[in-house]
C-alpha cells in the first residue's frame, strides 16, 4: 500500500501530516531558543523574533493543510484527469 493511501485512510492527509512535522520542529527549535535566552541571562527576549517570523509561515501552512481540499491533488496523480492532459 502507496503512503498517500495509508495517509488518508487514518484521517490524515499529506498535507496534514507535513503540516505537523513542521508544527513539532518549530515547538522544538523555539523551545531550545527559549533555553539559550534563559541560561544567557534572560534579557531582552530576542527569542520571540525568529519564533513569531516563523510563526507566521508555520500558520500560513497550517492554513494551507486544513482547508484544502484534497480531491484537488488528484488531478496530478498518475491516472487522473490531469495527468493526462500534461502528455504523460
């Protein structure tokens, strides 16, 4: 059985599941961030710029992994309708 398929019959769409990978990699390298600020001294915390900068590519992904839709990707899946127009 292909990944995509697995993916989907858990509920969990690629998009979803890269979506949440991208989501635990933030959590953990802003956590880091946070401790290194911590044990420099806790000044100005610098940490929340890379942490909101990120944010936000983090919450235009989330957004792009929850509402869309995904009968879409099978225009470009070997056998759909547009694969074919693409001469292949």
């Amino acid at each position: 059985m292909d990944e995509a398929a697995v993916g989907t019959v858990s509920g969990v769409t690629g998009l979803q599941r890269s979506f949440q990978i991208h989501a635990a990699v933030w959590f953990a390298t802003n956590l880091m961030l946070f401790v290194i600020w911590l044990i420099t001294g806790a000044g100005f915390p610098w940490f929340l710029f890379p942490a909101l900068g990120w944010g936000i590519g983090l919450a235009a992904h989330a957004t792009v992994a929850y509402t869309h839709d995904s009968s879409a990707n099978d225009e470009l899946e070997p056998g759909g309708d547009g694969y074919k127009t693409l001469g292949r």
